[in-house]
C-alpha cells in the first residue's frame, strides 16, 4: 500500500510541476519550458491509462461472486459508492478523523445490484481495494 500512495504522490507532483511549468512557459519567450512542462503533465496521464476502462466479463451475472473489500488498501475515494449504492457504504462520519489507518468502506448487500454493475464499481476503484472472487471455483475475477 505505501508503494501505490507513494507513486500518487509522485505522479500528483509530476502533474502539478508540469502545470505550473506549462503556464510559465506560455509567458516566457523561451519555449522550451513550455515543452518540458507539457511533458511533465503528460507523464502521469499516460502512466494512468487504463484507470477508467471497464471490461465487461461474459456471463459475469450468472457466476456466484463474493465481494470483499482490502481495508488498508481503500482510500475513500467513492468511486465504488456512485456506481452501486446498494452494495458500498463509505461511513462519512468516521472519515472526519485524521488517525484512520484506512477509509470505512463497507459491503451493503453483495446481492443489491448485478455482477456487472459490482465489477464495475471495483473496476472503478484507483487503490484495487475491491476483490471480486467467484465463490464455486475461489478463483479471483478481479483485480
């Protein structure tokens, strides 16, 4: 877990000093941080690719899936809560401490919504703190 947030920091510094870098540039007569800049922001959004894709698994509705949730993994991001309501809870209460080890992401109903709408609220989820597994065969689905 320290490695993902690790490169978030990362990748979110990349991105802002390549912004500041990029407006610098416009106002500067020598291009090239202009350049280096774009670059700059670049990086982490090509580093990021494939975040948002969703895949759709055939005959994911009639497998009989377990949802769990990776506790240290979560960081609260709400993702998962958008897509299925009915399964995911985010306890906002509790995210207004500043010494939780993780975010209190609970599991609803693992029946509150279909198979796809479950993958794809784990598919949604930066940190993959969201495991779908198929209970007959405990063979992980995703991530």
């Amino acid at each position: 877990m320290e490695k993902k947030i690790q490169q978030l920091i990362i990748d979110l510094s990349m991105f802002a000093v390549g912004l500041a870098l990029t407006i610098a540039g416009v106002f500067l007569t020598n291009g090239i941080w202009l350049v280096i800049g774009l670059i700059l922001v670049a990086i982490p959004i090509i580093r990021s690719k494939g975040l948002g894709n969703v895949s759709k698994i055939s005959g994911i509705n009639d497998i009989n899936i377990d949802v769990n949730i990776e506790k240290e993994a979560c960081m609260g991001v709400g993702s998962c809560v958008a897509i299925a309501p009915q399964v995911f809870k985010i306890d906002e209460a509790s995210l207004k401490s500043s010494f939780m080890a993780y975010a209190p992401l609970e599991v609803l109903d693992k029946k509150g919504a279909s198979n796809q709408t479950i993958l794809e609220a784990a598919q949604s989820c930066p940190y993959k703190a969201i495991i779908v597994e198929d209970k007959d065969s405990n063979e992980q689905i995703f991530p």
